[in-house]
C-alpha cells in the first residue's frame, strides 16, 4: 500500500473521529460484493478512503455522520439510494457518462470512487433522481413484459427456420404460426415429420402459449396501473401516449422539477439532435440517442400512430405535421412528434394541469 493512501485510510472503529465528522461528500463505488468508498471534507481535500464488504457497507453509512453521498447511476443504485436515504443523508446520483472524465491515471475502484466525488463537486453537475419502490415496480413489470415479447418473437423465427429445413414454409405473422404448429405435431397427420421433431414442436408450442399468457397478464397489469396512477391518467390524454407509454413515463421521472424545462426532459430521453460544431460553425447530426432507449422507442411509435392519421383531421396539431412531412420526410416529422410530445408532458407534470389541445 503506498504511504499517501495509508495516512487517509481511517479504522472503521474511529468512525466517529474528527476525521470522519469532517466528510461533507462521500463517494462510493458500487458493486457486487466490495465496494470503495472516498471521503473528502468541504475544501475537497481527501479525508477517507476505505474498502467495505457488502455487509458491512450499511452499518458504516448508519454510523456516519449526516452528508452527502454520491454514486454512479448503475445497476443497485436505486436500491442503495433508498437505503442510505433512511439513514437521514442525501443521496444523489450521476451517470456514469460524467464521471469518466475525472478517472485521474488507471481505472481501479479507488479511482473510481475518487471522480465520483471530484464531479459531484462540480456546481453544473446533472444528477439521475433515485426511483422509489413504486416506480421500480413500473419499470420491473416494463421490462419482463418487453422480455418476454423479445423470446416470443426469437421463438417463432427459430421455428420457422427449422420448420422450411423440412420444406414448410409459414405465411408471416406470430397467429399463422400459432394456428398450423397444432396441426404439425398431430401424430394422426402424415406430413414426413419424424416422431421426435413432432414432439419438439409440440413442446415449443406449448412455450409459446406459456409466453402469451404472460404478456396478455403483463399487459393487464399496466393496464391497472395506468388507469390507477395519477402521473399515468394525466398524461394520456396526449396523442400518441397510451397505457405503456404512461407507465414508462411514470417510472422514469421521480419529479418533474428536476428538469429545468421540456427541452432538457427530450435531451434526457435522447430526442434531440447531437453536435460537431467547432469555430462557430453549428453542425447538427441525427438524435442523440442517450437515456432511456424503452421510452424514446414507446414515443417514437405513439408519433408514429399520430402522423399516420394527421392526413385525416385539420386541427392546428395535424396541420403542422402534414406540413413537416412534406419538408422532411416521416421518420423525422416522428421524431419531431415525439419531442414535441416529451416537452409537453414534462410542462403538464411541473405546472400539474390536463392536456390542452391547440
């Protein structure tokens, strides 16, 4: 161990020393079973570095006098959000994306830990607000639901191609499917299927309609929660965002205050354009693509259906759309939606009113 990192590590036993009572900000680097954390007082200067088990980790942060605590935005930092909060300190998250920046030499977790406190000690920082249990229970029902459809779709297009290995060829489309596999595994049926591949089908089949129940029973679920949840009910009445939408929407933003204004809540979910500009020279790109990759998709596809049918209505709304299509094609007049739709929901969520049509 070198002599510096020596002179600052502090017994766990001398948690209440003057050391320790000086720590204003507290990064920790998260993972699995160790974790590192770096303590530094209101000048900046270095006053902890420590390394913790699992275990131990939460009877440290209990007996540590009341600070901030800062971790990167990544898989646990929800749950270690919520824990450290009970224990009365603040707790703030980044992504990872600002804290690379600040890695000084190597890239070892005592570094890590260490730029985690150097960009959190920046006054421009962007933090991630820490979900609660609610909204994780939103975002869990979200993801088994776009999980299982991921299988079911890997699963039919399996069995197609194994299926024109024997010279059958399917129609497109998961109900063809799901209507001829009954009559492919029948064992009265003589097609030139061998017993064992007519059972392997009938197994895969009996899968599939294993999978549908559980998307139509996840899909019910959303269903409760977006006629239940007032976040969800508020913001359908926008065109283009319905029940999924909604429930995304409402697990992604614990407070709409911590948007300065729409644009920054589109830049957020990556609906915004990226930059190469230098001298002056302004050079816009496509979508930036950062954030949220589930919810940009979900509005992406609700303006898509909003588009689709501007051609038949003359509001203002529509009016606008059919104009942008025109000028610069349907994919982008969709994205175009989208952000629209983004701005708009972050201002009814902020100001807490309903949708008002132009």
């Amino acid at each position: 161990m070198r002599q510096n990192d020596r002179n600052y590590i502090v017994s766990f036993n001398k948690i209440n020393g003057e050391s320790n009572m000086n720590i204003t900000t507290l990064g920790i680097d998260l993972a699995k079973n160790i974790f590192q954390v770096h303590g530094a007082d209101e000048h900046g200067k270095t006053v902890l570095k420590k390394t913790l088990s699992r275990n131990k980790l939460s009877e440290f942060i209990m007996n540590l006098p009341k600070c901030t605590l800062v971790m990167e935005a990544c898989g646990g930092a929800n749950h270690w959000a919520r824990t450290f909060k009970e224990h009365g300190h603040e707790v703030k998250l980044i992504s990872p994306q600002f804290v690379k920046p600040f890695v000084k030499g190597h890239k070892n977790d005592r570094n890590d830990a260490e730029a985690i406190v150097e960009a959190a000690s920046r006054p421009n920082m962007r933090y991630v607000s820490p979900k609660s249990l609610g909204q994780q229970d939103m975002q869990s029902l979200l993801r088994l639901r776009e999980g299982c459809i991921e299988i079911r779709t890997k699963m039919s297009n399996q069995l197609r191609g194994l299926l024109s290995e024997y010279g059958l060829v399917m129609p497109k489309g998961l109900s063809h499917l799901k209507k001829a596999l009954p009559g492919l595994f029948d064992r009265m049926q003589n097609n030139q299927l061998t017993v064992m591949f007519k059972e392997m089908l009938e197994m895969q089949y009996n899968l599939l309609l294993s999978l549908e129940e559980q998307i139509m029973q996840y899909g019910l679920r959303i269903k409760n929660i977006a006629t239940e949840n007032t976040v969800c009910k508020q913001i359908q009445g926008v065109e283009g965002v319905g029940p999924i939408t909604a429930v995304a929407v409402a697990a992604a933003i614990s407070n709409p205050k911590d948007f300065k204004n729409g644009r920054h809540f589109s830049a957020f979910i990556g609906l915004v354009p990226r930059q190469h500009s230098s001298g002056g020279r302004e050079r816009l790109l496509g979508i930036s693509k950062h954030g949220d990759s589930y919810l940009r998709q979900l509005l992406i596809h609700g303006a898509r259906s909003v588009v689709l049918y501007a051609s038949k209505k003359a509001d203002a709304r529509s009016e606008w759309i059919n104009r942008l299509k025109v000028r610069a094609g349907v994919n982008r007049t969709c994205v175009a939606v989208a952000n629209k739709n983004a701005r708009i929901i972050l201002a009814m969520l902020k100001n807490n009113e309903a949708y008002k049509p132009a």
